[in-house]
C-alpha cells in the first residue's frame, strides 16, 4: 500500500524503532529476554510524538545507521493500536519516506505504556548476518 502524510499504517506492517546501544544492557530489561520500556518513552524533544519507520519504505542500515552505536527493535503497527489509545500516522521526512509516528502515548505515562510496547517488540537481526546483538552475560546486571 501506498501511504500518504497523515495515513495511519495498517496492522500487519512492521515498524522499526532504533535506540542508543551504549551500553548495550540499557536497551534490554533486566533478564536481556526483551526491550526496555525506555526504548519506547517519550522524550522532551519528541513533543508527544515517538519516532518509528515502516520497515517496508526502508533498509535496515537506513534505519539503524551506525550498527555499531544503535540497535533496531520491531513491532507490528497492529500490537501498537491493540493498545488502548495509540495510533499511528504516517509523516515521512525529505530525508527518510519511511518516518512514522506512534501517537496517544501520555506525557508522564512514567513505563506503563512503553512497558507494553517493550514487551510487544523485538529486536531486529542483521540481514547481512542473521545476528541479534543482545547483551553478553558479563554486560548483564550482576554479570
């Protein structure tokens, strides 16, 4: 499908949210089995809105950038509107077609919200190598 400014994505599409690798562990919960729920809280400069692409409009290396500072998480447009209040909106950037936006995320949700995000994600592999970069156990807390 083809989207235009202000469309909202269609369920079964993939959206790609990449976040600060450094260290590696602050991207993970506490176990490594899942994202942190501060992959997905809101910021200050995010004005209500959290920044994700369609992975279909995009490349993984366009999405990431630099692998070696970022990681990539993944989660179906459906698992976000199957969230009370959150939808998503399509507003592509001159640099980046593939730019959307998670709206309905409540400024302060404090981890509720992004916690049900986390746990609805993933984290993206490599297509080069099939690889998922998660903590080594000597990065973990207690490791």
């Amino acid at each position: 499908m083809a989207y235009k400014k202000g469309d909202a994505i269609e369920d079964p599409e993939e959206l790609w949210r990449s976040y600060y690798s450094n260290p590696i562990q602050r991207a993970f919960d506490p176990n490594c089995t899942m994202a942190h729920s501060r992959v997905f809280k809101l910021r200050p400069k995010d004005e209500g809105r959290l920044s994700v692409d369609v992975s279909r409009l995009t490349t993984y290396g366009d999405s990431i950038g630099d692998p070696s500072e970022y990681l990539l998480f993944g989660i179906s447009a459906g698992d976000v509107h199957g969230i009370d209040g959150l939808k998503t909106h399509y507003s592509p950037l001159i640099d980046n077609l593939a730019h959307t936006d998670i709206l309905g995320i409540p400024e302060g949700a404090e981890d509720v919200v992004p916690g049900l995000l986390a746990r609805r994600a993933y984290p993206v592999p490599d297509p080069s190598t099939g690889i998922v970069r998660v903590p080594t156990p000597s990065q973990r807390k207690g490791g």
